[in-house]
C-alpha cells in the first residue's frame, strides 16, 4: 500500500527543528540507536575484509543505512524498541520495491566509485599515497609525511571529493524512503527527492551548516578541556566516541526531514511526539 505523499516547502527554521527532533529521538532509545548504528558500522568493516568487493559492497549499503533509521525513528515516535530488522525491512515489502531499493545501492556504490576515480584524477593520487604514508608512520619519515601533506593537489582531490559527494546525495537523500513509503520508482524517486532539496533549500542549508558548527564545537571543546586537563591522549578516543553519537543523532534526524518535505501519514502528529 502506497501513502499519499505530497511535497511541501518549509520554512528555512526547520533545519534546526530537525536535528532537535533527532537529539529528542536519541534520547528516547539512546543505548537501541547506537547500537544500530555500531552494528552498521561493524557489517561494513566485515565487507571491506572481502577482496575486491568490500568497498563497492560498503557503499551500496548506505543508501539502506539511512532508510533503516528513517525506519527505526519511525518505531521510537511508537513507542516502539528498533532492531536490527529496520535494515532488512526496506526489502521485504513487495518484489517491485525491492528490486528498486537494490536498483538504488548498485547505482550509489556506482556513483562513488567513479567520484573516486575522478578524485584520483585530480589530485594525481597524492591522496593515497599521505594514506600509505600514515598507515606505516612508525616506518616512514615524519618530513615526508608532511610534505606529503602539503602537497596542493591534496586540496582540490578533497574539494573534487567533497563536492562531487555532495551533488550525488541530494537525489539520494530521500529516494529510498520514497520508494518505501511512496511506491515511486528508481527516477521518480531520484527526481523527487532532487526536487524537494531545492525547493527546502533554505532549511538544507541551515541544517548543514548547523551539524557543521556543532561538530567543529564539539571538537574544539574536548580539545580544549583535554588539554588543560593535559590529557591529550583521550582526546581522540573522546572525539570519536562524540563522533559516532553525534553521526547516530543525524541519521535519526532524517526521519524528520522526510516528513516535513512531504507530509505523508499524520506529519502534525508526528511532530508534536517529538516535542
């Protein structure tokens, strides 16, 4: 059964009510939705083990990670505990549905790999070769490192990356729950969820800007107190583990954004649980 979605256009404040609504959300089943997001992370490092596939297989999976969320944020508004189920559901619904969800993750994990390679091509692999240089710091010359680190090339591969990235998940940003919950196809989902970026462009844009100014603070703060405190060394384990609450806190989000963009169900409802 299809529900019947219909595309609005918000206010430019709503960016900030969504990551609100994510935070209310995290706090209703904190220990549940990190762990969805642990066992993500863990199945993608399981794939990146297999020779070949691994990163392809880890790309295609993200389009089903934040649908799962759409899907586990569903659940809490419920009073509902999510499972790991959330990230199967999306393709048991009928064979159509299913098909088109797959038909999204190989057209995502395809994307990437050519924004890879264009990547490569731009910074002439100086990219890789810092990463090689880092992974054998113990062995490699610290002056190289950071000659390698300064390299200018790194900043336009970074900025070629980044960029391209950024282009390829405003069709993506809802094409998978679109296809969940609308029924709509593989274009017609890429096109909807295209069209409802730019009509919210306002709101999108505060949101970015606002999770970005939330994680360099965060950074900074637990920079600056470890420092103090001089204990630098917990710093990145600190910073890390913000790192992944905060990350879980933004898929949770996407939930909200969805059905401010296109109200599907009872959107009023919705939002006054989250208050």
């Amino acid at each position: 059964m299809n529900m019947q979605l219909h595309l609005q256009t918000v206010p430019v404040r709503n960016g900030r009510l969504w990551i609100r609504h994510g935070f209310k959300v995290f706090q209703r089943q904190p220990l549940a939705l990190s762990s969805l997001f642990g066992l993500f992370l863990f199945a993608g490092f399981v794939a990146l083990l297999i020779p070949g596939l691994g990163l392809p297989l880890t790309m295609a999976m993200l389009p089903l990670l934040s649908l799962g969320f759409m899907l586990a944020t569903h659940l809490v508004l419920q009073k509902k505990t999510p499972t790991a189920a959330v990230f199967v559901a999306p393709l048991k619904l009928t064979p159509e549905r299913r098909r088109s969800q797959l038909l999204l993750c190989l057209g995502y994990a395809a994307a990437m790999l050519v924004v890879g390679f264009l990547a490569d091509w731009v910074d002439d692999g100086s990219t890789r070769e810092l990463q090689k240089l880092m992974e054998s710091a113990d062995k490699a010359d610290a002056d190289a490192i950071a000659n390698a680190a300064s390299d200018p090339r790194l900043f336009w591969g970074m900025a070629t990356r980044m960029g391209l990235m950024g282009l390829l998940s405003v069709p993506y940003w809802h094409a998978p729950a679109l296809v969940h919950w609308g029924g709509q196809g593989v274009a017609q989902a890429l096109f909807s969820s295209t069209l409802a970026l730019w009509r919210n462009k306002g709101a999108f844009a505060l949101n970015t800007f606002l999770w970005g100014a939330l994680l360099l603070t965060v950074a900074s703060a637990v920079s600056l107190v470890f420092g103090l405190l001089g204990l630098q060394q917990l710093a990145p384990f600190v910073l890390m583990t913000a790192g992944l609450l905060l990350s879980t806190v933004f898929y949770a989000s996407l939930y909200f954004s969805f059905v401010d963009c296109f109200m599907f169900g009872a959107p009023q409802s919705v939002v006054d649980q989250s208050a």
